[in-house]
C-alpha cells in the first residue's frame, strides 16, 4: 500500500508562452537562492518546451521542480508538433500540465485525451498536474459541479488509487484566470471540497486524503494566504504573478 500521508503544500508557476531564455533563467536563479531545503512546501516551474533542458540545468541541486505545459499521449512516431512523455523525461521534466483550460479551450483538445495524457505522464515517471474548472457561462447556467466531475473522471480514468497519489488536480475556473478576479476563499473551498469528494468514490478514503488539489487564477501575494487558508487547497497554480520574482517570491513564503 503506498503512503498517503500529508499534504505538503505546492506552489506552482505557470510561464505559459512568456520569458525569453535569459530572464527565464534568471528567475530560475533568483528562484533557487531563496528555497532553502524545500521541506515545508514544494515549488515548481513551468516553463515552454524550448528552455524545458536549460531551466532543468539552472535548477540543478536545488528542491526546485520543473515541468512541462503539456504533452502528447504517444510515445513517439508522426505527429508533427508533440512532444511525448519520455521526451519531457529525457530533458529532465519531472512533471506536466494536462488540460490546461487554454489547452481545452482555444486549441479544442477535447476531454477524452485527459486520461490517456494522465497515464503517459505516469507511465513515464512524470507527475502530473490534472487542470478541471468551468467557464463562466457554465458556472452562471449552476453547471460547475457537473463540469469538474466530467473532467476529473475522463482525466483520471483507469487509474489505481497508488497512482492517483501520483496525480496533483488544480481548480482552475476558467472566469479566474488572468482577469484579475479570483475566486473567494468560499467559492474555491466549495469546490476544492466536491473535488475531495470525487476522489474518495473514485480512489477510497486513504488515496482523496493524499492528493493534492492546487487553486488557480489571479493568485497574487495579497490573496494567496486567505486561499492557502481553506481546508481543501493545498496549494496554487500560478499563471502572471509567477513571471515576477517582486510577485512570485511572497507567494512562495506565504505566511502558513
Ligand atoms: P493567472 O494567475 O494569470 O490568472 O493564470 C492562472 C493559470 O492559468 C495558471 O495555470
């Protein structure tokens, strides 16, 4: 029986398409001069594909995680513009991103690649970070329970609790990110909760009080201790305010 204990908390950072190759690295050194041992919370980056090897190699002997945006489910062969799962491995990724809402959303992937995305990552020794969250017409139509249950059982399908743990899920509802209206601590928490929830029907007790569920959209160092606060969030996804050390930095040392 795998472990399930604690839940530490995770910070994550979220680069999307932004940074050149210099500032990138320079916030990956700014980044790591200021982790300490990494023992009461875990940090990671997420930068594009292209820097993936050069961040790994600035990150080097630091706690500090680095993953990719996204990844394709086959291992290899024609698909021109993926990139697979033991690509990401072979440049030194240790996690991914799967379903990004602006995966879902401007590039259409549909729900039911989610799950073969989440077993490649697996499959390859990456830990994925599963994203689930409605948009606003969905939330105003009463529909956002319904559409993070969706998610969540395409995006987890097949999976056997041990490799549930392996899987960190994030609330991202889509009407959050980037406009600079996050979620109420009470929104998020209902949520977070549903989720939990879910993850005890799909995995049982032991495996949903092990897995993390990360809130994102529009965190900023002014609200990032109020939703740290909430029962069920284990941590942030961080999209603008992680391209700034100025912003990202006092998310990271939020006061627990
Ligand atoms: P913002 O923090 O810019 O709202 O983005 C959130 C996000 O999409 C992280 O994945």
């Amino acid at each position: 029986m795998a472990d399930f204990t604690g839940r530490k908390p995770y910070i994550a950072g979220n680069w999307k398409m932004n940074l050149d190759r210099m500032t990138a690295l320079d916030l990956v050194k700014t980044i790591k001069g200021r982790l300490g041992d990494g023992d009461d919370r875990e940090v990671a980056v997420f930068p594009s594909f292209v820097y993936l090897a050069d961040v790994v190699a600035v990150a080097q002997g630091s706690p500090l995680g680095v993953g990719a945006q996204n990844l394709y489910f086959e291992e290899k062969g024609a698909f021109t513009g993926e990139v697979s799962a033991p690509m990401l491995r072979d440049v030194g990724a240790t996690r991914v991103l799967v379903g990004h809402s602006e995966r879902r959303h401007i590039f259409k992937e549909p729900n039911d690649v989610m799950g073969p995305k989440v077993a490649a990552a697996l499959k390859a020794d990456l830990l994925p970070i599963l994203c689930v969250g409605e948009t606003l017409e969905e939330r105003k139509a009463g529909r956002t329970r319904q559409v993070v249950d969706k998610q969540l059982k395409a995006g987890l399908a097949g999976l056997t609790p041990e490799q549930a743990h392996r899987v960190t899920i994030a609330y991202e509802p889509v009407w959050a990110i980037g406009t600079g209206v996050n979620a109420t601590p009470e929104q998020a928490g209902e949520v977070h909760a549903f989720i939990r929830g879910k993850l005890k029907d799909l995995f049982g007790i032991d495996a949903s009080q092990g897995i993390r569920i990360l809130y994102g959209g529009s965190v900023k160092p002014d609200n990032v201790k109020d939703l740290m606060a909430v029962e069920d969030v284990d941590g942030v996804l961080v999209g603008g305010a992680s391209l700034k050390p100025d912003l990202f930095l006092p998310i990271i040392e939020f006061d627990r």
